[in-house]
C-alpha cells in the first residue's frame, strides 16, 4: 500500500512533530509513505474566508500531486474534509472537466489518518505506549464533516497506560474557526476560555485532537493561563512508545 | 440594558459592526450567565425529544423536500392563496416591501377608526418595524406575547427569535414590570415576587383588559396552507389565541415563503417546528383561520404578503435556501457563539445563524450595497456546524456563510486582507517559495514577539503564537528521505543567512514584486 502524507501547511510549518509521528506510526503499520514535495496546501483558508473562486490551483496542484496513490492520509479533519466537500465545488466551479474527473478521481481516496488506520489497516491497538491521562476534544470538522465517530478514541483505548478522561462538553467549538478566531477575537476566545476551562476540570495532563490548528488555539490560551496542561496531536499519542516517547 | 432603537429593515439603526459589539456582549458576566443557562436549557430540551422519533432524519428531509418544491412555483402557490383567501371572504395585498406594507396596515387600522392594535408574536412585523410605523401614524401597537411584552415594556431589542427576552433573569423582569406596566395600563401587583407564576399572573391580568377592549389585532403566520387558504399560528400561551378571536378586524403580514402547498404538507412541519424549538412534543396551542366565519371570530379579515427582499433570495442558488426557515430557533439555542454574544450583537431582528444568513441577504449582500454592520454578520461563525445539525429543514448554514462571504469580498470587501491573501497564494502556488518562507521563519524564530502588534493582536492579545520550529517538516523529509534530486523537485536554491536578505532573494527568484 503507497500511501501519499498530505501534512497540510499548518503542519508542515509549525507541527513537523506531528508529521514525523504519522511517518514513524503508518511505516510501523507496513506502510509505505511518501511526502510528494510539490503539495502545498488545500486552500481552506482561503475557502472559508470567501476567496473561494481562487483556489482552484490549488486544487489543481492537489489533484495533480496525489494522483498515483493508493491513498492519501491527513492528519487534519479541517482539511480532509475542505478536499472532500469542497474541492469538487470548487472543481465544478471551475467549469474545467478535465480537473473535476482528477478531483473525483483522488477525493475517494483521502483519509483521516484515524480513518485510515481504522477502516482501511483494520487495526485498533497500534501498538503505542503513552502513561498519560488523556482528554480527547472532538472538533467540529473532525466530528461533523469528516464523521471520524468514535475512530479516534477507539484508537486512544488501546494505547497501553494511557487514561482517557471524558471532556464534558466535548462536542462543543473551541472557537479557532480559521480566520473567526482574529476577526472575531473575543468571541473566539471567550468560546475557547470555556474549553480550557473543561479540559483543566477533568484532570488530564493531555488535551488531544485529531486537528493541531484547534489546539494551536486552545494551547495558546493553556500557555497564557498558565495551565499546566499540553495540547497534543492524536497522531503524536499514536506514535509515541517506551523506546520514543512523545 | 440597549434602549430601542427603530429598525429600518431588519436591522437595528446605529449598531457597531458584530466583533465590536460582540466584546461588549461577551464582558457582560449576567448576561453571559442568563444565555447559558437558558440555551442549554432548551438545547437539552430539544435534543431529548428529537432522538425518540426514530424517523427525525425523514422527517427533516421531507421538510426541506416540501420547502424547496414549493418555492420552486413560489408564484403558483401564491395565487392559490390569494384566490382561497378571497373566496373565503378575506381580503390579500400584495406589499413589495417594509413600506409598502407598513402603509397597508396603517391604512386599514386607520379606516377602522381605532387607534389600537394588539399583537400576536411576530418576527415578520419586527422585520419591517410595524410597531414604529404605526405610531408615527399614531396607532399604538400592545404586544401580547409575554416575551414580547417585557421587551416592548423595558424599551428593549429583542434578542431571540423564539424568546426575544432571553437576555433577562427573572428579578430583571420582576424590575421592568414594578417600574413600567403602570405606565401602558392594569399596574403589576403590589408586592410582585420574582417567582415565574407571579411574574406570568401579573402579565395575565395586564394583558386581559386589552384583549377585552381590543377592536383590531395584527398577526403574523407560521404557515399558510395554499389549497384552502388557511393561515396558522403555532403557540405555547393562548395570547395569541385570544387576539385571533376576540377583535372585529385581524390583519395578517405573512412573507411569501411560509405557504406550505397541502395539509398533508402541514403535518410535517408541525412535527419539526414544537420539537425543534420549544422542545415539546407537539405546541399547547395551534389556531388555524380561513377568511372570515359568519358570526365567528373577527368578521374582517385581511393578509398582507410580503416579499421584502424574498424573491432577491429566491434567486440565488446557494443563499435560497435559508427560504426554508420555519423560524424554530433550534440554531441560535446550539450556536457557541450566539450562546456567548446574545441576539442584540447581531444587530437585528434575526439574531444568531440564521440572522447571519438571511439579514445580509435580505439587505442585498449579493449587489454589494449593505453597510459594515451587516456585512459582519456571515463572519460572524466559526463554521462549526452545530447550527446545520440541528436545523429541522437541513438549511447548510455554514455553506451559506461561506458563499455570502464571497459576496461581501466580491462587494469590495476588505482591502488589506485581500492583499494578505493574495500573499499567501503566491506562497501557497509554489512549494519552492513555501519552503524559503518556512525557512526564513525558522531563521528568525527567537526575533517573534510573544506579543504581536498591529492586527497580529487579535490574536496574541489572549494566546501565545506557537513556536516555530528549527526545521519545517518538508526540510525534514528532505534531509531524512530523499536525495538531492528531490531537493532541486522543492525549487529550493541556496539563499542568502539573513532574513532580509532571504526575503529579497525569494521574491527576485521569482520575478515578482507584490
Ligand atoms: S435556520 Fe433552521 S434551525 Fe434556524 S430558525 Fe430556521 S429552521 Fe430553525
């Protein structure tokens, strides 16, 4: 199986901890992962924030980039699910049947890194290894669009040592939403302030997510509230085992 | 708390664009207490007697299904109603918009001789201001819904579509009614305790005396069903009941997107709008009306239809959708942000998601002529999706968000973001240039401020930046993974040590000086 990492460029650009995890977790599952260098990114910010009619190079660039895989795997359910719902739009826009075929043609083949592992390697205990008590924060394109359920968690249970605490209010926003959180800033965190606030309630050490630019949101407040408590990417738990601890 | 304000459409005069009203809604600590409680009152209410109906997902599409085939001959089912209404004895108007129909109603008021009307709940009159037209023609308007009436009594906005004083705790309305009822008729009782059936006992008596003495009511409608020409009111306190029978003349304003084609259609909409809004199985009170009855009920009846921007909505693929709004207010009660702001930071009689998506329509968002307030508003979402979720007709707010956006960017939109994005397009376009930038960032990592000036400060004035790293992941994999052959694939040349100088050299490479 040839699977193709998009990383996104949030990741690519201020999480490569959490790229280098999904590399190190998917070939210890048997994969064989390549990172196509001419990917750049899916173009959802400029989607959501109403530049939508120009992102179709970037859809381009995608399609054309991911072509030959057996799949592609994201470790972002913001970005997963612009390329699933939003690239065909944008393709159809485009009015070029050529690049809407390229795009039908590669947007089956995207998954959730949790949805990879789960539907398509058939695997649940990945072998990881984190003693940690761990809250899970569903995010809203995670939980809505991508429809990733109860994959993620799934996944959390059979990492040895770990403790997943239940977050109350968990399927609530944290209020990131792109570019919301700087031009709405007080509602972005006053929304954010209260998932702190839960996450801090239950305990845990670790508050994860499937989507590092939620956490960049929430860790910010953390750091500035002087918590205590870390963000982390699921994929870096998924990873993490006694030899290289995350 | 805000004194009134007329609105000019829906929308409320004066308002400050959404973030800015926002941070003033989100520092009120009462405020903040009273919505939460409330909404997640509600919310719960809602979620519990949706999940026993294990066929709410048919449900749902058949609505939106009804909705949409119906607004698709809009014009058809619109003479339905008028030659139903008719034949039944009614009389129908057509208004093109919120003058037009303030001018209607002012004038039949006026040519019954009366110089008072009571009200039954609606949010299409608060659309077009009636209350503020009539009394410029010296007509007074007494709201008979209890919400309503703390809100008309406080000089207050309302704040939800459902609740319009939600926004107020029970000794705020204890407060309002000692200080005001007096004032428009039977004073609230001597001692008045907070206690919810005290507070509901005094508007009881207050309103009795209007619904008794009133001689012309206005209404608006949840529906009006095409093949009989027959207008429903969907209720929960029997006031709008009594101002539906008691009074000689009944004036109805109704948009044209509540006709509902059959009764067979009816019967799903009142099993998705109780459920969906209050929580309830089924509504305690549901009046239906057919032109007028001999020696029954008001013996004068007249329905004014409504476009006001409608057919404007109508016509746009994406945004149309929001035609389908039975007004339930299931979004604004799961909406984090609504949850946090209120209705008043919208600034307009539709508050919450689907104010956000049908107030800028309404005002013309799509021929780029609405002001900054309104403009906000399609920002004024993280894109969450909860609204989506819970709506009953599977309205896509978050889509029609997205698109409106797109309107207010085409309608000239905002200079200095547009050049940002054009910026990271031009990053974006090509890895080569993604990896420079990401490498000049790494370069001058321990030169970003914790605390970010500028427009930066949106977002450090409450969150730290990340740190960047030493090494972007792409850098990794090249290092790591792959030879040289991938690294001239990057487009990565040698630049020069000092971030300036990078920059300069980034932008020369490429021929391009934005
Ligand atoms: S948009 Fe949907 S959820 Fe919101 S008020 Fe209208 S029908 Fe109800």
């Amino acid at each position: 199986m040839r699977v193709g990492l998009f990383i996104t460029c949030v990741n690519d650009t201020l999480y490569p901890r959490t790229g280098r995890a999904v590399v190190r977790l998917l070939e210890r599952l048997g994969c064989e992962v390549d990172f196509p260098l001419a990917q750049t990114c899916c173009g959802q910010m400029h989607w959501n924030t109403g530049y939508g009619p120009r992102i179709e190079p970037m859809v381009r660039r995608f399609a054309d980039t991911f072509a030959g895989y057996d799949a592609v795997v994201t470790p972002s359910g913001s970005c997963g699910a612009m390329i699933r719902d939003n690239h065909p739009r944008a393709a159809a826009r485009a009015q070029d049947p050529t690049l809407a075929a390229d795009v039908a043609a590669v947007v089956p083949k995207v998954y959730d890194l949790t949805e990879f592992i789960v539907d398509v390697l058939g695997v649940t205990d990945v072998g990881a290894y984190f003693p940690h008590k761990v809250a899970y924060h569903p995010t809203c394109h995670s939980q809505r669009l991508m429809k990733l359920g109860d994959r993620p968690t799934a996944l959390l249970r059979e990492v040895r040592g770990l403790e997943l605490l239940g977050l109350p209010g968990e399927q609530e926003c944290c209020g990131f939403g792109g570019t919301f959180a700087v031009k709405n800033p007080d509602v972005s965190t006053a929304m954010g302030a209260d998932k702190v606030r839960h996450a801090a309630g239950t305990g845990a050490e670790v508050l994860c997510a499937a989507d590092n630019s939620c956490l960049m949101h929430i860790g910010g407040l953390m750091d500035r509230q002087r918590t205590g408590m870390r963000v982390l990417h699921l994929a870096e738990i998924l990873a993490s085992t006694e030899k290289e601890p995350a | 708390m805000s004194k009134a304000v007329p609105p000019t459409g829906a929308t409320f005069v004066g308002m400050p664009p959404f973030p800015r009203a926002a941070r003033d809604a989100v520092g009120d600590a009462q405020l903040r207490h009273n919505l939460r409680k409330a909404t997640h009152t509600i919310r719960d209410k809602r979620a519990v007697v949706v999940d026993e109906l294990a066929d709410w997902a048919e449900l749902r599409a058949a609505g939106a299904a009804i909705k949409d085939r119906t607004l698709r001959r809009l014009d058809e089912h619109l003479l339905a109603v008028e030659a139903a209404v008719t034949s039944a004895g009614g009389t129908v108007h057509w208004a093109a918009d919120a003058a037009e129909a303030n001018r209607i109603v002012a004038d039949l008021v006026r040519a019954t001789g009366e110089t008072e009307v009571v009200k039954v709940k609606s949010m299409v009159t608060q659309e077009i201001g009636l209350n503020e037209a009539l009394a410029a023609e010296g007509i007074r308007a007494y709201e008979t819904d209890l919400a309503e009436l703390i809100v008309q009594l406080g000089e207050d906005l309302p704040s939800h579509i459902l609740v319009p004083a939600i926004h107020r705790n029970r000794a705020e309305i204890r407060e309002i009614f000692v200080r005001e009822m007096g004032e428009w008729g039977v004073p609230a009782p001597a001692g008045l305790t907070d206690e919810p059936a005290a507070l509901a006992e005094a508007a009881r008596r207050h309103l009795r005396e209007r619904f008794l003495s009133a001689k012309v009511a206005v209404s608006g409608a949840n529906f009006v069903v095409a093949e009989t020409g027959t207008l429903v009111v969907v209720e929960s306190e029997g006031n709008g009941r009594m101002c539906l029978t008691l009074p000689e003349t009944l004036i109805s304003v109704v948009g044209i997107e509540k006709v509902v084609p059959t009764w067979a259609d009816l019967e799903v909409f009142l099993q998705l709008l109780p459920r969906s809004s209050t929580g309830e199985r089924m509504n305690p009170y549901t009046s239906m009306w057919t032109g007028v009855t001999p020696g029954d009920g008001p013996q004068d009846f007249h329905l004014v239809l409504l476009d006001n921007g409608r057919t404007d909505v109508l016509a746009d693929r994406t945004g149309r959708q929001a035609l389908r709004c039975i007004r339930c207010s299931a979004c604004l009660n799961v909406c984090p942000v609504y949850e946090r702001t209120g209705g008043h930071a919208y600034g307009s009689v539709y508050p919450g998601p689907i104010g956000a998506i049908l107030v800028p329509q309404l005002g013309g968002v799509a021929t780029g002529k609405v002001d900054a307030q309104t403009a906000s508003l399609p920002y004024a979402s993280s894109l969450c999706g909860a609204c989506y979720e819970v709506c009953p007709v599977a309205i896509d707010i978050p889509e029609v968000l997205v698109h409106l956006r797109e309107q207010v960017v085409e309608g000239g939109g905002h200079r200095a973001e547009k050049a940002a994005m054009r910026a990271a397009e031009w990053v974006l376009d090509d890895p080569g240039r993604l990896r420079r930038v990401q490498r000049l960032a790494a370069r001058s990592r321990k030169l970003i401020p914790k605390r970010a000036p500028g427009p930066g400060a949106a977002w450090t004035d409450s969150r730290s930046i990340p740190a960047v790293p030493a090494e972007s992941f792409r850098d990794w994999w090249v290092r790591e993974r792959s030879g040289p052959a991938d690294t001239a694939q990057a487009g990565v040349r040698p630049t020069g040590s000092a971030p300036a100088a990078a920059v300069v050299e980034a932008r020369e490479s490429e021929g391009e000086g934005r």
